[in-house]
C-alpha cells in the first residue's frame, strides 16, 4: 500500500514538473563580432601558454622515467 501511495505521489510530481521544464524559445544573447573576435584571442592565449606547459610536463616525466631506470640498474 505505501510504495503503491509513494508511486502515484511520484508520478504526479513528475506529471507536473515536465511543462515547467520546457523551453519558451531560443535564447538570444546579442553578441556581436567583436565578442567572438575577443573569446577568440583569449582561446589563443590560453592555447600558446599550454603548449609549453605540455612539454615541459613531458620532459620532466621522461627525466623521471630514466632516473627510475638507472636506479632499477644499479640494485641489480
């Protein structure tokens, strides 16, 4: 009997809340060229600080990798 009770309880909440979900419309935000020239350049500075970041994250793991090795090396 309860879960019987909770199930309607549920369904009827559910029921109510899909047209509060819907969409009135498409969104307009109004930017103009010169919004998308500025997000442009700043996604190229982001771009040229994270390619010398990538290789130097890279080379310290190979620096990492070959000192594990020798150590590897000089037990045995």
């Amino acid at each position: 009997m309860k879960a019987n009770v909770a199930a309607s309880t549920l369904a009827m909440v559910l029921g109510s809340v899909t047209s509060a979900l819907a969409a009135s419309g498409a969104r307009e935000d109004n930017s103009g060229v010169l919004v998308w020239i500025f997000l442009g350049f700043c996604a190229l500075i982001i771009v040229a600080q994270l390619a010398p970041a990538v290789l130097t994250m890279i080379g310290m793991a190979k620096g990492v990798a070959e000192s594990v090795g020798r150590k590897a090396v000089a037990k045995n």
